[in-house]
C-alpha cells in the first residue's frame, strides 16, 4: 500500500515537472494555457498528499480556474487587438523575430 | 552563447534553492508554538489560526495589494463594460450558469464559515464567488450592485476596510494592531472573513470584467519596435 502511493507521489512530481516544461516550452500560447490549467489541478492534487487541503482548494480555485480564465480571455484580447491593428503587428515581427 | 550562460546561471540558481531547502531546520518547525496557541486563536483550524490571528497583517496586506490590482486595472479601463454587450447566450452555458450560480453562492457561504475549523476560508470562498461572477457576466447578466455604483465600490471595499477598521479599533483600544482580545476572537475573524469573502469575489469578478475593456492597443504587445 504504502508503495503504491510512493509510486504515485513520484508519478505526481514528475508530471508536474514535464509540464512545467510544456508549458513554457509550447509555441502555441493557447497550448500553453490549457497546459498550465493542467499543471494547476495535478498542482492542487500535490498538495492534497502534502496533507495541505487549505492550499489545494486554494490552488484550484484561484491558481486554476480564475487565473485560467484571466489568461485565456488575456490570449482573446491579445488575438482581436492583433486582426485589429494587423499593419503595426507585421511591423512589430520584424523586429522581434 | 547566451542561452548556455542563462542555462548555468539557472542551474546554479536550482542548486542554490535546493541547498535552501535541504538546509532548512528540521523538526515540526512552528507546529508546536501554533498548537499551543491555539485555544487563545478564537478558531479550531490551525491554518486559519495562523492566516487571520497570528499573522493577521499578512492577510491584511493580501486583501490591500488584491484591491490595488484593481485600482490598477479601474486605471486602464475605458468605461464600464457593459455585460450585454459581450454575452455569449450560449443556450447550454445560460442553463448550466443558472443551475450553478445558486449552487456556488451556497458553496461559497459553506467554505467560508467551514474557515474557522476545516481547510476553507475567506480566499477560497471569494474564489468561488468570483467564478460565479464571471459565469453571470458571460451570460449577460449584471452583477449585484453595478447599477448602484456606491454599493458595487462598497463590496470591494468592505474586507480591507472591516481588517483594517478592526485593526485600528484594537490599537485605539490599547492592543497591538490585529491583537485580538482571545475572548472575542471569534466573532472578530468572522466579521473579518465575512467582509473579506465579499470582497474577494467582487474584486475578482471585477478583474475579469474589466479586462474586456481595458484601454491598451496593440502596440502593446510588440516589445521592440523596428
């Protein structure tokens, strides 16, 4: 028993780390959030076996969902403003690219 | 060449914050202290204990820079977006909001009176309030308050300036700031928390509502220009 849940605290910290990594490794920032709302739940789950329940609710209400929700309607914006003003994005490529 | 640097910087940096931690003393840490404390807390939940009596400031500054942020965004806004314009009446999204709304307000109240002896609390609470809030604006619906806009400001207020006046009120009456008397403890944390769920969701709420309105082009988001 107590080496079936070893197993899966490992698998636990090594999801979190690969995507920790997917996450700020992804070219596509909407992939990049959808990660990291991922990351957020197996986040809060990490923290319900550090026996910190407090943390957890807090992870995956604030940490995940409301920051999810921030960063995806962020992206929405970044997107509109982007077809919006097209001319001053190609622009802004050429020197950032 | 760069990237190699960076790379052996954060390496370094990783090894630095390992040691930190491996190094840190052992043992039950403050456990011990905040156990014995505790029947002056006012509270039976430890974290709770911890969050709203002992390190009370600490709340209290968390509560001051969360409103702050919203001033900041308040700053960035070009008027106040109207929850009809954006709806996305989305037949399903409207049946599910209605189902859930109640449901969430109900959790909302549960987590934050569950604060004072089980893992919850004013943030949680808020959190959940929050997301209620933002499901009633995708939907087209005003949140309580907006067309009265002393209450809507009231609402935000009220958590910094409930810690705050308590706060206050204990120094005038001889106490350091936040020393709560361990008679009234109790009911001070729950006025506390009371205030400060509120807050929390409408400040939350408010965050994601005025984004859709914020006054930033996109010239923005290209860093360096040609």
């Amino acid at each position: 028993m107590i080496e079936a849940l070893t197993l899966f605290d490992g698998l636990l910290g090594f999801l979190l780390l690969g995507l920790a990594w997917s996450v700020l490794a992804s070219k596509d920032l909407f992939r990049s959030v959808v990660l990291f709302i991922v990351f957020g739940l197996i986040m809060a789950m990490a923290w319900v076996r550090l026996k910190a329940p407090d943390i957890a609710l807090a992870e995956a209400a604030i940490g995940t969902g409301l920051t999810g929700v921030l960063l995806l309607d962020t992206l929405g914006f970044i997107s509109r403003n982007r077809s919006e003003g097209k001319s001053k994005e190609k622009q802004g490529r050429k020197g950032t690219e | 060449m760069m990237r190699w640097v960076i790379g052996s910087v954060m390496i370094a940096f990783g090894g630095i914050l390992v040691w930190g931690v491996m190094s840190l003393p052992g043992g039950d840490g403050l456990t011990v202290k905040v156990e014995e404390r505790m029947e002056m807390s006012g509270v039976t939940h430890p974290v709770t204990a911890v969050l709203l009596n002992f390190r009370g400031y600490d709340t209290l500054l968390e509560i001051g820079v969360l409103l702050l942020a919203l001033f900041g965004v308040y700053s960035l806004r070009r008027s106040r977006p109207d929850p009809t314009g954006v709806s996305v009446s989305h037949p399903f999204l409207l049946a599910l909001t209605r189902l859930l709304v109640p449901v969430m307000i109900l959790m909302g109240g549960y987590l934050f009176w569950s604060g004072a002896y089980a893992p919850g609390g004013a943030f949680q609470a808020g959190a959940v309030l929050g997301a209620a809030g933002v499901l009633l604006y995708l939907n087209g619906f005003d949140l309580p308050g907006r067309k009265k806009e002393w209450l809507l400001r009231l609402y935000l207020a009220i958590g910094f300036v409930f810690f705050l006046g308590i706060g206050g009120g204990l120094v005038a009456a001889g106490n350091r700031l936040l020393e709560y008397p361990p008679d009234l403890a109790g009911s001070l944390i729950i006025i506390i928390e009371a205030g400060l769920t509120l807050s929390i969701g409408f400040i939350l709420a408010e965050l994601y509502i005025s984004n859709s309105s914020l006054e930033i082009g996109p010239d923005v988001f290209v860093t360096e220009k040609g």
